[in-house]
C-alpha cells in the first residue's frame, strides 16, 4: 500500500506504480489494521463489521475516495450499522430455493443466474450475496461444472447471466473455458456477463480479455457504476476496450441513501455513462438485504428521480427503475403515473413538464 502516497490528492495517477491488476489486486486493504493507515476510520468498529461481512478494497477504488462519509466511502468502508440493524433478511429474493444446484438461480423460464465466481475487486457494502461473497468454498470447480451441466440439459434456458462475484476477475483462461462450454448448449442463444470491474478495478480489463469475450457473441455485459466519480479515465478506457470489441454495455445502478438519492446526481450519473458508450439499463431498488438496509430509500425517491430525467435528458440516458420483489417474485418496473385519468375513452396523460393533454384510448387521433 505504500504506492498511494496522498488518497485525497484529486491529480494523482490512480494506477501508478502498479504493473497489472493482480498487483493491484493483491495489494487490497483486508483488515480494519491496514485501513486505519490510510482513512480516518473507526477501527474497532470497521474490525467488527468485517468479522461478519468481509472487506476488501483495492488501492484503485481506494484511491478515489476524497473525503470522509462520500459516496465512494460509503460503498467500500464497513459500517456499524450493517451488523446494528436487525432489519433484512439474508437472501430476501430467495435465490438459494430457486437454485436446482448450487449457485445456479432458475427463476425466469427462458434463463438463469449462474454465480462463477465469489470474489470482487471490492465488496460493495450494500451487496446483495453478502452471504456468499468473499467467503472461502463457495464457488469451487464442482459447482460450475453442476451448473454447466444443468444448463446442458435444460432445454428452455435461452439465456445466461455470469454472475458472482465478480466473473471478470478470474483468469484469462477460466473465463474463455466457461463461456466455451455454455456456448456449447445450442439452446442458449444469448450470454450476460454482469461485473463491476470497469469501474471498481478498470486496469482489469485488456484488449486480451475483450478479443476472449467477443469469440462468443452475442453476448453483453452489464456493468455497475452508482456515482458520477466512478467515472474516471480509467473506467472509460476499460469501457471502451471494450465496445471496441463489439460488446454491447449496460449499467444497472442501484439506488442508495446518501450515495446518489438525488435526482441531480442520478443525471449527471446517466449522462457519463453515455459518454463512455455504456447505455444506462436499470436503477434497481435496493434489496432488504441482512446488513445493507441502511442504504434503503422509499419508492417514491426512486419515482422521482425517474420524473427528474424523463423529458429532461435524452431517453438513452433513462433506464427502467426496478423493484426484485421479496421471496423470489422477480423484478417489476415501477413507473411515474403519467395517465392521471381514464373517463369516456379519454386519458387524460401529464407530461414532463407537468401539463395536462388528452389523449384517445384507441391511439387514433382525428386531425
């Protein structure tokens, strides 16, 4: 950790002194000791919350941090109130019943969650597997090779999400023999990757990793940015590496208290992503997740923030908002009520500005 001399100098070189990203990697903060050396931090605190829920963050994302309590601090840095509250519920999607073999999620009838990898380049303190991520024998050869094999052999799987953990932070060589071997189902026609490596641990992705990637189109990658200073030179290098290839990029932010409950924020958050070729897919609700609950808004933040940017920026930058309901039900878009009424085959439909229009129900407007 020596290599990051100043965290809150705001013209540092974030990758310096680092030949690739295991060294970065590998020079992750694990323990509340080591962060203490570098933030101003509540040690005892922090080495408690990381008993339960493990810690790692890499010097890359570290190095972005400006202040205390940002949002970049409080998407890395434990906090107490993730082992205080005794709101959430472990797995509140109930993806471990949905799981015909382990770390397979078949919830949808055309698709699944396969989790190939149980590591990150750094754990989200919101995160939805907290109770799988970071810890040791959860994913291991045996269950990739049960998912490969149900994915075989389940005809009415069309589609399948990589997912973790972070699939993107195994090696070259893994990556090309998963994806090798679930394009060999001819009944799946499209492959997602969803990794949060563009923007936790950029250097991660190379020309190598993307040419590997783009031997199995179609196949997509949704990313994971909730912050406009995500959005460094280095995430947008990676990103482009990576349309480069031909690999069409989403992001699907989820939506946290002090991070970026803000309808200003989440515009400008939008607007970046554009402008490093990454189309903005869904703002997911949080999950009432055991230990992340903190993080929860209302719906009607997540409402208006969706009425902030209809009309108000280009529809590119507007993504569906998204609740994944409780015990499994899967996710459902939750919309701004723009038909305000529906009487004698009239609606009467307000619009971004907040002006009122009628509007036929049949669609056919007599000019």
């Amino acid at each position: 950790m020596k290599k990051i001399k100043n965290l809150f100098n705001s013209n540092r070189d974030l990758a310096a002194g680092y030949s690739d990203w295991h060294e970065i990697l590998s020079d992750s903060i694990v323990s509340a000791d080591q962060l203490s050396t570098f933030l101003p931090v509540n040690n005892k605190e922090v080495k408690k919350t990381a008993i339960k829920f493990p810690m790692r963050i890499n010097p890359y994302y570290l190095s972005l941090i400006s202040k205390k309590g940002d949002p970049i601090w409080k998407q890395a840095v434990p906090d107490i109130h993730e082992i205080d509250s005794p709101l959430g519920s472990k797995d509140p999607l109930m993806e471990e019943v949905q799981s015909p073999v382990p770390n397979l999620t078949h919830r949808y009838p055309d698709r699944v969650l396969f989790m190939i990898s149980n590591k990150c380049g750094m754990y989200c303190r919101f995160c939805l597997r907290k109770r799988k991520v970071g810890l040791d024998s959860v994913v291991t050869e045996d269950t990739i090779r049960q998912g490969i094999e149900y994915i075989r052999k389940t005809r009415t799987i069309h589609d399948v999400i990589l997912s973790g953990g972070d699939p993107l932070l195994l090696e070259d060589d893994t990556i090309n023999t998963i994806l090798k071997q679930v394009r060999k189902a001819p009944h799946v026609k499209i492959i997602r990757i969803h990794t949060r490596v563009p923007c936790i641990i950029p250097q991660r992705v190379t020309t190598q990793l993307a040419n590997i990637i783009k031997k199995f189109h179609p196949i997509f990658i949704n990313t994971h940015f909730n912050h406009p200073d995500e959005i460094t030179n280095e995430a947008g290098k990676a990103c482009a590496i990576l349309a480069d290839a031909g690999i069409p990029l989403g992001c699907q932010t989820v939506l946290l208290k002090g991070i970026n409950d803000d309808p200003t924020v989440m515009k400008y958050l939008m607007k970046k992503l554009l402008m490093v070729r990454v189309k903005p897919y869904y703002i997911h609700h949080c999950d009432p997740v055991k230990g992340a609950c903190h993080f929860g808004t209302s719906v009607k933040c997540g409402i208006n923030i969706i009425k902030a940017l209809r009309g108000h920026i280009s529809g590119m930058c507007v993504p569906q908002y998204m609740i994944d309901l409780p015990g499994g039900g899967g996710k459902v878009p939750i919309l701004p009520e723009y038909v305000k009424n529906i009487k004698n085959g009239i609606m009467k439909i307000e619009n971004y500005r907040g002006e009122t229009f009628e509007y036929p129900i049949t669609g056919v407007i007599k000019i």
